[in-house]
C-alpha cells in the first residue's frame, strides 16, 4: 500500500508540472530602414514673404504717457535692445517712475485730485489700453482706468518701472 501512495503521489506531482513550455520562436531579424537621399530630407528654405512677424514691444513711460516701443531682441546676447541700446540703458527706472522716490519705498500716501490715496495690494501689469493719464504727483504722472470718475478716481495706478509695471493706489484707504 506504501508503493501504491508513493506511486500516487510521484503521479500527482507529475501531473501538477505539466509538459514543460516550448521555448519561443526566435524573433524575425529587423528589415533595413529604407535609404533616404538627402535631398529628400532638405525642405526648402522660408520666404520673408511667408513669415508674418510683429516686432517685439516693450512699454514705456514717455512725457506722461504710456507708448509701446519696438525693440530687438538679441537670442546670442540674451538680451533686447532699443535702438542699440539695452532696454535698461534706453529706459532706466528714473524719476519718470515711482520705484526709487522716497515716497514710494516709505509707503507714504500720497495727495492727488483733492483726496488722499495709499497704497494697497502688489504692483500689476497693465496694458497701455488698461490706463490713461490723469495727473502728476512729484514727477511721476499718475493713470487711472478710462472709465473712472475725472473729478474723483476710486483708484490711481503710478507706474513703478518700465514695462508697463504700476502700484495702485485707493482714495483714502482700505475701508
């Protein structure tokens, strides 16, 4: 009865293994990428005539006025140039702006169409569309929206740096 078992078992255990696999296929070599001349590869050069490009822009402050400049920009220097020079030689941040007035870097309110207004929330970029002047306060000119009341402005924007860069200001404060 013994054998019987072993006889068994050795079968059973035969039977659990299972033929062993065939082993794959070896895959098919990879086809030749088909020969390409050069010319085929070449494309033709672009025409000027084909290629609508707008020249670079940047934002100034120029005699109390927004004004879009062209500029060129240099990919070797990493750099845009205006009329040769560098943006920040052209346009330095100057007394046309709020950036370097004591006033500004103080946080002072400042007084402007018969109201008293203080800086509130970060500077923002605005488009030349966005603003229009409404004044000066100590050189620098002073923007407002298109819309906003000519007597008594909500909101004033000074302009912190070139690029179209202002600092609002609310009329007497945050409520």
């Amino acid at each position: 009865m013994r054998i019987r078992l072993l006889l068994l078992a050795a079968l059973v255990a035969g039977c659990a293994r299972g033929a062993p696999e065939p082993e794959p296929a070896p895959s098919p070599s990879p086809s030749p990428a088909p020969e390409v001349s050069p010319s085929a590869v070449s494309r033709p050069p672009l025409e000027s005539s084909n290629l609508i490009v707008d020249p670079p822009t940047y934002c100034v402050v120029q005699n109390g006025k927004l004004e879009m400049v062209e500029v060129e920009y240099s990919v070797a220097r990493g750099d845009s140039f205006y009329r040769g020079r560098p943006i920040a030689a052209a346009f330095p941040t100057d007394s046309t702006y709020a950036l370097n007035a004591a006033w500004y870097r103080d946080n002072e309110p400042i007084s402007f169409a018969q109201g008293r207004y203080v800086k509130y929330g970060l500077p923002r970029i605005l488009g030349t569309a966005d603003v229009v002047p409404f004044g000066e306060f100590r050189g620098v000119a002073v923007f407002a929206e298109p819309v906003a009341n000519r007597d008594r402005p909500e909101v004033v924007y000074l302009p912190v740096r070139p690029g179209c860069e202002f600092q609002p200001y609310q009329r007497g404060g945050v409520k």
